[in-house]
C-alpha cells in the first residue's frame, strides 16, 4: 500500500508509536490524517503538527469508535487505512483486579472488533480496504510480568488472523504490528515487564514508524520491527516445552536482578 493521497485514521495517535506513524504517515503524502485519543488535547498537539483533523475517542466504547468511523467518511471520505493503534500495559499478575482485566480486553481487543465491525461492510461496499492492528511481540511470544497485557495481545493477533482469512477474498487487507519495547509513555518505567521486552534494546518510535512504512507497501500480515521475534517465534513452535522453561528462566533472572 502507498499512503500518499490516503485517508487514514489512528487511534491513540495522541503521543508514543501513534503520533510518530502520524508524523511519518505525513512524511509519505497522506491526504488525510485523523489522530485519535482518549487524550482530546493531545490529538490536537499531533494533529496540528501534521495539518491532520483531532477527534476525542474512548477506544474501549463501541459508539466512539462508530462516531469516528462516521464523522470521518462524512466529513474527509472513505478511509483507507485504519491503524487500531490504542492499548494500554494494565494487569501484571494473578492479583491484578478484574477492572485491569476488562480495560485491557476492551482496549486492546474489542476495539479492534469495534472497528472492522463498523467499517467492513462499508470497505467491501468499495472494494477494500486496509487495517493495521497495534499489538505487540507479547502478541506472539507472550509477556513477563504482564498477565493480562499478553493476553489481550493473542487475542489481539488472532483476530487479525481472522480478520484477514475471512475477508481478503472481499479486498480487505490486513496487517498486525508486532514490536517489542519501543521508547513511549509505555514503557517509562522499570517494571518487570519493560525489562523484560527491552531485553533486546529500546526501539525509538520514529525508527518503528519507517518499517511500518515499508511493511505496508509491501503488505505483509506480520510487522515486525524487531528482527529476532521471528527466530523467538521459530523456536518457540519447534519446542514448546523447551520455550517456555527458557521463559521461566528469564523471570526468574529477572527477578533476581531486580
């Protein structure tokens, strides 16, 4: 996919990986860019920036994300391009509260659903259309120290998956971004699972944001900004047993570093 002279939206575009695929977006000629944040002051700091249009949206909340979809294509036309980038790190262990369990399923999952609910039909109506999914390595390897968070990034990954099995045949593209730690609000602090994820340095967004660029021109499903997820992944599904034992033993090194 090129972006010049697309219509795209992104949600939690309002600081970290959202407003750097904001200003990079801008960089390749995008007509329309639409930030959208829970954040309403922050979509307008990102949106002024790249002359884009602000809208205040709660990710977790089916009708904002109707709204978004609607006000759009009203006002701008049809997006092209929908970047489901919000997510949120909540819910580290088994005595995390079920309130962090449900923020982190309606965050990171059902908006996803929300979006492709509300503007599928309407892309295959026109002859496709483009997703992008923020989910993370966690997505595909899971998450130290982030009970809930990598949880809802399998699910998160799987319904990309099935997304993109059920409608490409209809036009609808499909892509799922999986990075490990990226320097964002995120990841300001010295948790477990930050450590964790940077095992293998800090990523600044700008540097994620240009192998999203060329990831999407070359359509491929998986994103990965970070080279070795694909090896983690290869050797995770050749030896399921001997993956997660090397898992424990990275917590635990963790652990005893902390």
């Amino acid at each position: 996919m090129e972006l010049r002279g697309k219509t795209i939206v992104i949600t939690g575009g309002g600081s970290g990986i959202g407003k750097a695929l904001a200003q990079r977006f801008q960089l390749e000629g995008a007509n329309n860019l639409v930030i959208a944040d829970l954040n309403g002051d922050n979509a307008k700091a990102v949106a002024n920036k790249v002359a884009g249009v602000a809208q205040q949206t709660d990710v977790s909340n089916e009708d904002d994300i109707r709204e978004l979809i609607e006000v759009t294509e009203a006002e701008l036309g049809p997006i092209d391009l929908f970047c489901s980038n919000a997510g949120v790190a909540l819910g580290p262990d088994l005595n995390s509260s079920n309130t962090e369990w449900e923020a982190s399923w309606n965050i990171n999952v059902m908006a996803h659903v929300y979006a492709a609910r509300h503007l599928v039909p309407r892309m295959v109506k026109r002859g496709g259309g483009y997703f992008m999914h923020t989910a993370s390595a966690a997505g595909l390897l899971n998450q130290i120290g982030g009970a809930a968070y990598g949880v809802s990034k399998h699910a998160a990954v799987g319904f990309a998956e099935w997304l993109a099995i059920h409608h490409a045949h209809q036009g609808i593209k499909v892509s799922v971004l999986c990075p490990q730690a990226v320097r964002t609000p995120m990841t300001d602090n010295d948790t477990e699972s930050t450590a964790a994820a940077a095992s293998d340095g800090m990523m600044e967004p700008e540097e994620l944001a240009e192998c999203v660029v060329q990831q999407l021109r070359e359509e491929s499903f998986l994103i990965l900004p970070h080279g070795e997820v694909l090896e983690y992944m290869r050797r995770k599904t050749a030896d399921y047993d001997r993956w997660i034992g090397g898992m424990n033993r990275l917590m635990l090194r963790l652990r005893s570093d902390g």
